[in-house]
C-alpha cells in the first residue's frame, strides 16, 4: 500500500469498492478488512461534520445514552469499587492467560463442547465455514458480535454460499443497507427512525407497505421477518460477553432476546470469542453483570442474559463450538503499556462521552471499532502505523467513565510515541488529525460543565512524563510540552488549556 | 488444528514474557449483599418499582389466589407448562389449553410458536436490578418454552428475592453448570434513536406473579 509515513490520504484499494456504492440508502458498503477501511480520518471527520443529518442523529442519540447512565451508575453506591475490580478481574486474566484457557478448554469440552483455536480472521472464518457446511445448510442466523464482524465472518461465509442473517436490530439495519456499524452497541446509531423505515421498505422484502418511521412498528416488522428464520434455523453463531475458566461457562448480554433465539433454537451453535473475554470464576459474573448493563445500555439490567455451560442434553443446541480467536490479541499483550486494552467489555460509554465520536461518528474512525477504544485498539491489533492515535483531544473523558478503567488517554500518547518510533505519521499528517480531532470536539467541549468536571489532562501527561528523559515531545506533543513544565502534572483541566491555546493563536 | 492452540499459547506466553503483570488479588470491596434480609419488605418494593419500570406487569398475591390469578391472566387460549410445574397452580384453568414440555417429550420451535403463553417458576430473583432468573430446573423447564410463546407468567415466591446481583451469583453458584435466562422485562430494544422499544423477538408481555 502506498502510504506516507503511515497517513495514506485515501485508503485506495482497502475501501468498499464502487459498485458497491449502496445508492439511496446511503450505506459505506462491506469494505475487505474491517479493521482499516474508507477514507482518512481527517478526511472522513470533515464530511461526517458536513453532514448535518449525522450530526443530529449521532448527538440526540449520545445525549440521551449519557443521561441514562449517569442516572444508573449514580443509583450504585459501590460503582468505584465495581470498576477497581472489574479492572483488577481482567488484569488478573491476561496475567493467567495460558493457564485459565486451558482451563476454559478443559471445562468446555468435559461439558460436550468443541473447542477450537484461530490464530487469524482467515482460521476462523475457515474453522466456522467448515462446520457450516457439514450441517448441509446454506443459513445460518447471528447474534451480533464485535468478534465476527472484525474477522469480516459474515463476508466470509458469502463466499462459500453461506447467508449469514444478522437477527440483532441494528446489525439488521446495517447488513441490509449494505453499510458498516459506526458504534460498537448500537451499530446504527447514525441512523434515524425515517431511514430506518425507508431501508426496511426497500430491502426487507416483506415489510408491510404501510410501514411508518413509529420505532415500535419498526421492531415489530423486524420481528416478522426474522421469526420464521429463528424457527428453522440449523446454526447459529454467536460472540460471547464472559467465558468462565473455572465452569466452562459462556454468557451472551442482549436485550431483544433474538440472542436467546439463537443460542437456544438450533441444533447447533458456533461462538466465536476473542481470548480475553474470560474471567477466571463463576463468581466474578457478579462484578461485570453489574458494570456492564449500566455502562452500556443504561438499564440497571439489560432485558436478557443467556448462559450456558457446554451442552445440555434436552435444552437448547446439542453441539456447541468454542471458537478462541487471537487475530492480533497477542500483539496486544506483548505491548506492557497497551496490554489494558483487553480489559475491554465492549460497553461504549466511552464512545458516548467522546467529543470528537459524539461529532464525527464512528465511520471516521475506519474501523469496526471506533471512538476512543478504536483509537487504542485498532492499531494495536493490527500492528500497522495508524493516524488514529492522535484521532483524540486527550480529554480524558472516556477514562472516567471506563468500568474497566482503561487508561486509554495515556495509552493513546504511548501508541503517538510508538507512531513517531515506527516513522509513522510525519508531524504535518499527525498534525491534520490531531487538528480535525479538535475541531471536531470543540464544538462539544464548548458546552462546558461536562468536560470541565471531567476532563483533567495531567492522566495523559503523566505516561508523557513516564518517558522521563523526553524534554520536548515531537509533535502534537510538543503543544502540551511546550507550555509547561514536565514531569509536574498540570492542574489545569483540558478545557482551560484548550482555551488557552486558542487565546495563544 | 492443535498446531493453532501450541502456537496461540507460545504467543501469549511469549507475550507475556518477563513482564507479566503480578497475578495480584482481586480488590472485592464492593458489597457481597444488600443491607435488607431476602424476600423482605423493602427487597419486594425495590422488586416491584424495578420492575414495573421496565413495563412488566406484576401480580402481589398469597399462594391460595394464586390458582385464580392465572386463570384471569391465560384467559381462553393455550399455554404450556414445565414439567415439573405444581399442580396446583393450575387447577383454575377450565378453558385453556395446557401443554406440557420436558427435556424428555419437547415440542417443536413452530409447535411453541403456535402456544399463547408459558407459566414457569423461578430460581430467583433480584431486587435492585429488577431480574429473574430461571435455572432449567424441571420447575422452571427448557430455555424454549419460556422464549418463544408471546405471554410469559412466572411465578416467583417473595422469599426467592435477593436484594443485589452477588446473593444471586452465589446462589447460582451452586449450580454453576444449569443453563440460565436472566430476565428483567420483556425483550425490547433501544436500536432506534436508542428509544426502548418492548417486546421484540422474546415475550412481548411478562407477568411476574409474587406469590407470599
Ligand atoms: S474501553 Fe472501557 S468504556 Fe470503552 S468500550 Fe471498552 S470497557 Fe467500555
């Protein structure tokens, strides 16, 4: 690929090509690696901020996340000590990891399970591929899953004749417009209840004609439509939220209960995990069963959680595959000041608070996994040079709200220090992103008191300083170098430095 | 296929490495359970407020009017029932059709579909997150049964109740093996403008009876 200094102005050949062009409905189409797709970040921030439709959508619909969890987590008196443990429970994992899958694949299989190992996208799908096809069935239904879509499972599968059904709402949404998620929990959040209804018009093939934009008929359309596929399905194909060393155990949180469809109906189920999804005991469900809901949907609890241990003779599929992905998850490890990244639940609340997500939206970030987790995520999955580390005003917000309290502000410098060590982005490339980043956000930032009480730079400034002997950073780092003395952290909140800068000008 | 397993544990544990983060204890100071007693006053009104919040329909009725509450709630229609369902429950319903279902004798998914509702018991309940949760117990029955039906009745007893998630964990914990539906309302999504919508693909109605 033919990039400078890893800022490629256009990704050209790794984007959705033309034809695929999704006409009306206005989808990005399936690009060929889910992990790096469309066009650069700045590029992309400036049409999403060009959008005003977007724009509308994206901040009713983080406006109104950001409410409900605060109320939900505010009602928790223990919610500190929950996220200390919930880290801790994860720092644990990686730190056990070999041995506690092990024990996982021992549980699993002792229980009529079927585990099996995928180093890469490419094993994975072939592992899913081959045990679809000796079920003779050429459909099988999903439940939505960050894992598949980042190994492009669905893609996959289209190749060797295999329809793969998203069942989940938005994930609906989103395959039938032929476009990409742009949040990782609610996949079409760029999408308001009139699109909605248009692409359901179009492409669902058995909506009723009168169908109007009321989300309630909405759903019930999508019920109709997938009800015959949950009862005759073969296979279905699932993520997982926990897996349990210690029981064998695998949990899947939903809400619509087309997961429970899934993971009960058919004869057989595929789950398809990334390996840090683990917790070493039954008993540590207690701490992430109360963090996530909150932090995710809102809801003190979300509508339905599934588990199940192995196969249950008489209940539910009687043959169950474990599949246990890496896909760069090792790459992650190896990385001690990234590593936390695994502590991720998939909850994206730090998506919600983000101001530059809350105004680009997730498209910008060119992966499945957008916002600030992205940031960090993405590019340490891939192990390739990557503008979107300095896709972020380092406010630190999303740190805050993070129930697994990844520090992903300082991981963000780290991956920027690692970025100028790899000859990444050259200080002019780094700088547009970091340029469109703040544009982006200060329009967020603007609105005070929320970052204000939130934001509190010196986090990002400490992992700076932890790097000790560097007096002056490259740039952008050199603009929080310049105007202050190291290692002594700042007081000053972001928004009194962001002022300050733009006063400098 | 094995070669993929050596070769993924050789990485994480190369990974790893020298710096491998202490394998430190794990900090729990956050509560093991709630200040109020199971199956308490103040757990049934935290129970009921939740779940009312998230538009179930709840039922607060001594054992003996129990028999009656369900014949209003089923009306004339079908319902199926787990086997070990007691029977007594059920002895007031006159023009409903009862199915039963087991591990042993199930019906089909598209049979199911065609049953209005489902009565099952449940193994326990939490109060400050509004949740029940069955366990597959022949009480309790298949995870189908009490999925694919559109009405779902589940009949809890008050002293099931627990105030917070870890007394129920540690309960479930027992039985760590049982397959489990943790439920707190009817399905519903909020994929819309992240407008909650209920009732999609799960029961669209959920009548919790608490049963004193
Ligand atoms: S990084 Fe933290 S806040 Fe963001 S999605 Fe993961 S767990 Fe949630």
């Amino acid at each position: 690929m033919s990039t400078f200094l890893g800022m490629p102005a256009t990704r050209t050949g790794r984007g959705p090509s033309p034809d695929a062009a999704p006409g009306t409905l206005g989808g990005v189409g399936r690009p060929e690696d889910p992990l790096h797709w469309g066009a650069s970040f700045p590029d992309a921030a400036k049409a999403a901020l060009e959008n005003d439709q977007l724009r509308r959508n994206l901040g009713n619909a983080t406006a109104t996340i950001r409410s409900k969890r605060a109320r939900v987590v505010g009602e928790v008196p223990d919610w500190e000590a929950l996220r200390d443990a919930g880290s801790a429970i994860k720092g644990d994992v990686l730190a056990r990891l070999p041995e506690l899958l092990e024990e996982l694949e021992r549980n699993v299989t002792a229980r009529g399970g079927v585990v099996h190992w995928a180093r890469d996208a490419a094993e994975a799908n072939r592992i899913v591929a081959d045990l679809v096809r000796a079920k003779e069935t050429d459909e099988v239904v999903k439940v939505k899953s960050m894992a598949t879509q980042e190994i492009g499972l669905n893609e996959a599968l289209a190749e060797e004749g295999i329809a793969a059904v998203e069942t989940d709402l938005a994930e609906l949404i989103v395959q039938l417009a032929d476009d990409m998620p742009s949040h990782i929990l609610v996949p079409a959040i760029h999408r308001n209840r009139t699109e909605i209804r248009d692409i359901f018009l179009e492409r669902m093939g058995d909506a009723p004609p009168d169908l109007t934009d009321v989300p309630r008929e909405l759903a019930m359309a999508a019920r109709a439509h997938l009800r015959r596929k949950f009862l005759s399905a073969k296979v279905a194909i699932s993520g997982a939220n926990f897996a349990v060393a210690d029981t064998g155990t695998l949990a899947v949180v939903e809400s619509e209960g087309n997961g429970r469809m899934c993971l009960t109906l058919p004869e057989t189920l595929i789950t398809v995990m990334g390996i840090e999804k683990l917790v070493p005991t039954y008993r540590d469900l207690e701490v992430f069963l109360q963090l996530l809901p909150r932090s995710s949907t809102g809801e003190r609890m979300n509508p339905y959680t599934s588990m199940w241990t192995g196969v249950t003779p008489g209940d539910g599929p009687q043959e169950f595959h474990l599949v246990l992905l890496d896909n760069g998850r090792t790459k992650v490890l190896a990385d001690e000041a990234g590593r936390s990244a695994l502590h991720c639940i998939r909850c994206s609340a730090c998506l919600n608070v983000c101001p530059v997500y809350e105004r680009v939206g997730g498209h910008a970030y060119g992966s499945v996994y957008p916002g600030p987790i992205g940031a960090i995520l993405t590019p340490q999955l891939t192990g390739e040079k990557s503008d979107l580390p300095y896709a972020s005003t380092l406010c630190g917000a999303c740190y805050e709200v993070c129930p697994v309290k990844i520090d992903i502000p300082s991981i963000l410098v780290e991956l920027r220090a690692r970025e100028v060590e790899l000859g990444g982005a050259s200080p002019d490339a780094a700088d547009r992103v970091w340029k469109a980043a703040m544009k982006a956000a200060s329009f967020a930032m603007a609105d005070g008191a929320r970052f204000r009480r939130a934001a509190r730079v010196p986090r990002a400034l400490r992992a700076i300083s932890r790097h000790g002997v560097i007096k002056r950073l490259p740039f952008p780092g050199s603009l929080w170098t310049r105007s202050r003395d190291l290692p002594e952290p700042p007081k000053q909140t972001f928004h009194d430095w962001w002022a300050e800068r733009e006063d400098e000008r | 296929m094995s070669d993929a397993r050596t070769e993924m544990l050789s990485r994480i544990r190369t990974a790893l490495g020298t710096s491998t983060p202490e394998a430190t204890s794990v900090p729990r100071e956050y509560r093991a359970a709630g200040e109020h007693a199971a199956g308490s006053a103040e757990v049934l009104e935290v129970l009921v407020d939740r779940l009312v919040d998230y538009k179930a329909h709840v039922h607060q009725v001594a054992a003996a009017d129990l028999p009656g509450l369900l014949a209003e709630l089923l009306g004339p229609g079908s319902v199926v029932v787990p086997p070990g369902i007691d029977a007594a429950w059920l002895a007031g319903l006159a023009e409903v059709e009862v199915r039963t279902d087991s591990r042993e004798a199930p019906l089909s998914a598209v049979e199911l579909d065609g049953i209005d509702a489902v009565v099952t018991a449940a193994r326990v309940a939490v109060a400050e997150t509004g949740t029940i949760v069955l366990d597959g117990e022949p009480d309790q029955g298949r995870r189908a049964i009490s999925l694919v039906p559109d009405v779902h009745v589940c009949v809890v007893r008050t002293d099931q109740v627990v105030q917070t998630v870890p007394e129920a964990v540690r309960l479930l914990d027992a039985d760590p093996g049982r397959p489990l539906t943790w439920i707190s309302g009817p399905s519903a999504t909020s994929d819309i403008e992240l407008d909650r919508v209920e009732g999609v693909h799960g029961p669209r109605t959920l009548h919790v009876a608490l049963v004193s």
